[in-house]
C-alpha cells in the first residue's frame, strides 16, 4: 500500500489487519505493513489505529509498521470491567509491551498522538530499554500541571466530565445519528486544517464509534484517568525525565491541548526537540502528515 492508497477505508483487507494478545487474556487488533526499523503507531482519542491513515503507506516502504487499536477501541476486545482496574495507561501500557512479547518485537520507535501519547511515556519509564526514541504529538505530559483546571481549559474539557457522568454512554451511544453528532463536534472544532477531515473518512469515524461497547470502552479510559489524576499531578516529578530522544509535533491551532503547555518540556525530557506546527490542531497525524513522517524519519535516522 503506498499513498495512492490513503483513502482506503478501515476494513479494506490491504491494511493487512491482525489480532494479538494484549494483556490479562485479551485480544488487540493492529494493522502492519512493511519490514526494517519496527515502528510503533498509537492512537488518540476519538479514534484508532485509523488516526495513521495517511502515515503508514509512506512509513511502511521504510519500516516495519505497526498500529494496535487499545483495548476499548477500534476492533480490540472492550472488557467490561471498572475502568480503574482495566483503562488506565499502566494497563494498556501493559496490553502494548504484552503485544510486542508476541511479535518478539524487543525495540521500537514509539510514535503517539494525544492519550497514545500518554501511554508511550508510560512504557518509555516502565521499560525504558524497549524504546529507541519517541515521537510524541500534542501530547499531554505532566508538565502541564494545574494549568488544565484554569476556566479557559476547562470550556474545552468540558467532555471529560461527561465521559465521567453514568448516562453518557447512553446519551452519546443512543444510536449512530448520536455518535455522529458527537464526534462531529471533535472533528471541527479540533481540527485547524479543515479540509485534511475527508466525508467518507469522518463516516468511517463513526461506524467505528457506533459498534456495540465502542463508546462504553472509550470513555473508560477518561474514567480511569478522572479517578488517578490528583495522585498522579503529584507524583511525577521532574526527577523522572524521559531519557530517549523525543521530537515533539504540536499543533499551533489546537484549541484543547494548547501548544503554550509546551514550556515545560525540558523538565520532563532529557532530550527533545519541539515544532510547533502553524495552522494545525489537535489531529496532527491527519492534518500534516508530512510533518509528522518528517520527525518519524529524523527518529529513524539518528539511530
């Protein structure tokens, strides 16, 4: 598959789908394509392994690509049980470096957008020696601390209150018109560069969102998160930098992961570099994914 291929929907065969034990007995979905350097793809939220599209054709021709769907999205297994003991990042931290035991995969370049983000530095300080070097996008990382709960903040992150209220999967799953309505609210007002949103892509989106458990399982994890994060605006402290080389993509015009929350970095990185990307949002691997194989193959070419 090369680009002429990125409009190919989600199920089309050539993506080259497969399943994989994550942990604790259950089934992960990725896709992988190529051979080489292995290159680890996570996702942010709304989405899946789809968020790669328009990455993995031109990556694929030089590495060996993979891009799991987390537990709880996309075509993995969406175990139904509290979300403190089954959706927080240690655990599907814990799915990922299960998945890379099974492909006997030792070392990747860890790419990650938004909650993948988080759980790539969380695998990059549990087991620092499986990780070459990170690409991280609008990443949310503890340096931006308290500023999350200022007024301004707080009007974007308006949904994780309701992804923690007990009528929201209800409310937004009620039936596919309500998933596509939500999800549409994501899709534009996140997105800087408009039209890198294609229709039928979108549609694809929420098919995906509409599946039974789809929205129950996504908003675990904000669940888990919700219940953790006190303890955790404590606990990590700028003693525990991140020792890979990391190179940070953030988009100038995302609205809920403002590209300011960028300053403190150096605090919580050894070794990075940032780029700021005018006119982009919060969808970097969709809005410019020439910038973001730019620093995935900066990653591929200091080792």
């Amino acid at each position: 598959m090369r680009d002429e291929c990125i409009d190919v929907l989600p199920s089309d065969a050539r993506w080259q789908h497969a399943k994989g034990p994550g942990a604790h007995g259950i089934q992960l979905h990725y896709v992988r394509q190529g051979t080489g350097t292995k290159v680890l793809l996570l996702h942010g939220w709304p989405g899946f392994w789809y968020d790669w599209r328009r990455v993995i054709p031109t990556l694929s021709a030089n590495a060996d690509v993979i891009a799991p769907d987390f537990r709880g999205f996309g075509n993995s297994d969406k175990p139904d049980v509290p979300p403190t003991e089954g959706y927080t990042p240690e655990v599907l931290a814990e799915d990922i470096l299960t998945l890379l035991n099974h492909l006997e995969i030792n070392k990747v370049i860890l790419v990650a957008h938004d909650i993948g983000a988080t759980v790539a530095q969380r695998i990059a300080r549990k087991a620092p020696n499986r990780v070459e070097s990170l690409v991280l996008c609008n990443p949310p990382y503890p340096g931006i601390g308290e500023r999350r709960y200022q007024p301004s903040a707080q009007r974007e992150f308006w949904y994780q209150h309701l992804h923690n209220l007990p009528l929201a999967e209800k409310l937004i799953g009620y039936n596919r018109d309500t998933v596509r309505l939500y999800l549409a609210h994501f899709y534009d007002h996140w997105v800087g560069r408009k039209e890198a949103i294609r229709p039928h892509e979108f549609e694809a989106i929420v098919d995906m969102y509409a599946k039974p458990g789809a929205i129950k399982g996504s908003i675990s994890y904000y669940q888990a998160r919700n219940a953790a994060r006190s303890a955790e605006s404590t606990s990590m402290s700028a003693d525990s930098k991140i020792i890979h080389p990391t190179f940070v993509l953030w988009g100038e015009a995302d609205p809920v992961i403002p590209s300011l929350w960028s300053d403190r970095l150096g605090e919580y990185f050894e070794r990075f570099t940032l780029r700021v990307l005018p006119g982009i949002g919060h969808f970097v691997p969709i809005e410019a994914p020439r910038e973001t194989l730019e620093a995935i193959f900066a990653a591929l070419n200091q080792r």
